[in-house]
C-alpha cells in the first residue's frame, strides 16, 4: 500500500489542470486526471508523472453530467485500489472549465445551462458524489476567477457562476470541516492558458493585461499549481472558506 497523497484533479489533460498536477506531483502527490476529449494530453500527463516518480491515472468525465458520477466514482475506487491499494484520495480539484464570451444581452439560455452544468452543477454534485471516497482531514480546491472581483465584459454568465462556487465553497467549508476537510475557492487572475481558444497565450493579450498587473507580467500554468500545491500541503492546514486569488496584483 503506497502512503503517498492522492489528488483527483478534473479536468487534468492540460492548461491549469495539468499544471496542478505537476506542481502536485513534485511535492510528492500522486493524481487522478480527469478528461473530456483530451485523452492523449491526460496521457502524456500520466507520463510526465511518472517521470517524476510519482503514480498517475487518467479516466474520462464530462462534468456536465450528473448522471455519470455515480459510475465515474466506481471507476475511481477500482483505481485507487489497483494502483495504490488505497481506499480514499486526499485532495479534489475541480478545475474543469468551459469558456463562453458574449455581452450579457446576447447570452441565450442554452449558453447559461451550459455554463450552469459545467462550472456550477456538475462540481458541486461530483464532490457530493466523491465525499464517500475523500479522506477525513483532505482538502478541496474549487476554482474561481478574478473576474468575480473585476469587470471584463463579455464574461457575465461565467462570471456569475464562479461567485456561486465561492459561495459554496463557504457552505462545504463549514459543512465538511467536521470530517477535517478544507474548503477554499482559488481566483487565478489573467493567466496564459488556452482556455477559450488561446488568445491568453498571445502577446497582445500578455502586454495589454501585463500593464494592469501589480508584478508586471500576466501569469503562467504554473504559477497558479504552485499556489495550489502549497495550499493544500500540510503548510496550508489553518486555511479554509477562503478565496485566494492567484492574480500578481491584477487591477489593484
């Protein structure tokens, strides 16, 4: 039986997701990555783990529906128990995302459900669905934005979403802090992903929102799995119901 940590980390073929779990796995925990359609990345990912020392897993989840949890959560326990001979994980991040940019006058229902499904819904019942399966005295990361403290227009559904994960992430805190389990919500300022198409990789967007940044730079992958993994280390074991933006200093 290994006595290495274990995290599940949604959404973990690339960009935020993998940076968790790299910066993760050099402090000595293991993953399970989720993916949706990026099998190979997840799987590179594994690789790159195992590079480390570490041990990893890559399973698929489509966090918009519900519905798949319960089978998603059998599938965790089998591996956990073939590839660690565990029972339990010890820190879920629920980092899946979908971007959706359009004026909040242009927003259609379907791209509010979807945004529901995605960053609100389905995080909030898969960590319901995996509490069984999370280990007394964990930890949790739901991922926010800093776009619930500033304005970039365009953003309102998703936006308003996030502000609904920080404050469940208030409610889970108090709620599961009787089993030892921490509860933050992380707010990475303008950082660059590929997320909604790759324009926050470009070097417009890095000089434009750079100059409104406190330390002078846009951020990077990882900056933001650096911040987590020592979030949830045992450095972090006094934080909880907090939102810790991870911005640089943006729009001070």
């Amino acid at each position: 039986m290994s006595d290495r940590k274990i995290a599940l980390i949604t959404g973990g073929s690339r960009g935020l997701g993998r940076a968790d779990a790299l910066a993760l796995a050099d402090t000595g925990v293991d993953a399970i990555l989720t993916y949706r359609t990026g099998r190979d990345g997840a799987e590179q990912v594994v690789r790159d783990i195992e590079a480390k020392g570490g041990k990893a897993v890559a399973l698929p989840l489509d966090t918009s529906v519900v519905s798949s949890f319960a089978d998603f959560a059998a599938q965790v326990r089998e591996a956990l128990s073939s590839t660690w001979g565990a029972e339990r994980f010890h820190v879920l991040v629920n980092n899946a995302g979908i971007a959706h940019v359009a004026p909040f006058a242009e927003t259609t229902e379907a791209d509010f459900d979807a945004m529901v499904n995605v960053h609100f819904k389905g995080p909030f019942f898969l960590t319901q669905t995996l509490l069984p399966l999370l280990a007394d005295g964990g930890s949790i990361v739901n991922y926010s934005t800093g776009l619930t403290r500033f304005v970039a227009e365009g953003s309102s559904a998703y936006a308003s979403m996030k502000g609904a994960v920080e404050v469940l992430s208030k409610y889970q805190a108090k709620e599961l802090g009787k089993r030892g389990i921490r509860v933050n919500a992380v707010a990475p300022g303008p950082t660059a992903t590929d997320f909604g198409g790759g324009f926050m990789k470009s070097d417009q967007f890095r000089a434009g929102a750079g100059s409104q940044i406190a330390l002078g730079r846009v951020g990077e992958p990882e900056d933001i799995g650096e911040a987590i993994a020592a979030l949830v280390s045992d450095a972090g074991r006094w934080i909880t119901a907090q939102r810790i933006e991870v911005s640089g200093g943006a729009l001070l």
